[in-house]
C-alpha cells in the first residue's frame, strides 16, 4: 500500500517525524525523518504487512508536521493477514 502526503499550500510544511503505532505488524518505507515539502509536493510513505500470524491487524501511521491546520495527520491501517505470508 501507498500513502501519497500532498502539500496543497502555499508556503512549505516540514514534516518532523512520521511514526508507526504497530511495528510488529507494519513496516514503513520512504521519509521518516525531517522532510519539507514544498507547495504541490508529493513525498510516499510505502506500508506492508509483516506478521507471521492470522486475522485481523490494525495500526496506526502519525505524520507530524509544521501545518498550522493539520500539525498532526493520523492514517488508520487494517488489513487481515494468512499464516505465514509477508507482504
């Protein structure tokens, strides 16, 4: 899965840190540290699933940034995972 973070305005948005509330199940690619996004940018924040054990998982990602509007950005992960396979 993607997460694709736009910038929609007009000045630039840092992005301080990106965290994952489920690391056991999820991993995170792409920026995850200090990041600034210019207007109109498009950074990707990938997401797969991990775990070696059936059902449901849920989780997490939290993209803090300098956004007057939006400092914090919560995106919810499920997703329902088969013995034994990664993806």
């Amino acid at each position: 899965m993607t997460i694709t973070v736009r910038n929609t305005g007009t000045m630039d948005v840092t992005i301080s840190s990106v965290t994952n509330s489920n690391t056991t199940d999820f991993d995170l690619s792409g920026p995850t540290g200090v990041t600034r996004l210019a207007p109109s940018a498009e950074p990707v924040v990938d997401r797969g699933l991990r775990s070696r054990t059936r059902g449901a998982k849920t989780g997490n990602i939290t993209i803090n940034n300098s956004s007057n509007n939006a400092p914090a950005i919560a995106v919810a992960l499920t997703c329902t995972s088969i013995e034994g396979c990664w993806w």
